[in-house]
C-alpha cells in the first residue's frame, strides 16, 4: 500500500480561524464536491506563509460561500488571508492502481474563487512512470 495524492486544494485562503470551535477545517462544501471531498475525511494542511503543517478533519460551512476556516488547535496554525494548500491522499492497495486515478487539482485566486480545474494522470512509457497535468474539462 502507498499513499498517493487524491485531491487538492491549491491557493484557497484563510478566511476564519476559530479557536472555541472543535477542531477541524471548515470549508465550502461546492469546493469538497468538485475536488472529491467527503465530510469528516481528513486532509493535510500545508501554510504557504508560515511553512505549517496539519492534519485535521473536513466539515462542510455555508454552500457558496467560499468560506476557509481553521478550528480548535489549527486556528492557532493559521491567519486570516494565509494561502493554504490541502490535500486529500489515498491509499491505493497496489501501485498498479495509480494509472487509473486522476486526482483533482483546484487553484484558487482572490476572494477564493476557483481559477483553474486540473487533474493528474500517471502513465508509463519505455522510460518508466510519467506524470501529467491537463486541464479538467479537457
């Protein structure tokens, strides 16, 4: 078993932090279902600012309102306006499984909005494993 990058979330910011909240990461839920996020799936925070990493659990906020909130212990890792990167792994059983993923990559711009929908393939030539990224409507 590997873990392998399942989804990610590029460039969205910090809108909230709320440190009475129970701890987890608060995000809207039309980004969760275009990037394959599921409720209570954890995910890997990395802050671009500070260089921070986490790990916590998602819970849906208002849909539509591009919201990006850090709870609990992680408001204390993060402040209003850092970029973020969070990503989603999988775990697939056998490596052979890798072709058949096509992670989903969401870039955000300011005001969280979505500027660009991208995923990943891996293919494998004489050369060997051969990673690629295309556009998602491609």
């Amino acid at each position: 078993m590997i873990k392998v990058l399942r989804a990610e979330l590029r460039g969205l910011r910090v809108t909230g932090c709320d440190l009475g909240d129970h701890g987890c990461l608060t995000i809207d839920p039309q980004f969760c279902r275009q990037a394959g996020i599921f409720p209570l799936e954890f995910v890997d925070i990395w802050n671009k600012n500070t260089g921070a990493r986490l790990s916590t659990y998602v819970t849906f906020g208002p849909d539509g309102s591009r919201c990006c909130v850090l709870n609990g212990a992680a408001a204390r890792v993060c402040q209003f306006g850092d970029e973020l990167s969070i990503r989603v792994a999988a775990y697939p059983a056998d490596p052979a499984e890798l072709f058949s993923l096509k992670p989903r990559v969401l870039v955000f711009g300011p005001g969280n909005r979505i500027i660009e929908s991208l995923y990943y393939t891996v293919t494998e030539n004489e050369q060997g494993h051969v990673l690629t990224m295309a556009p998602a409507d491609a």
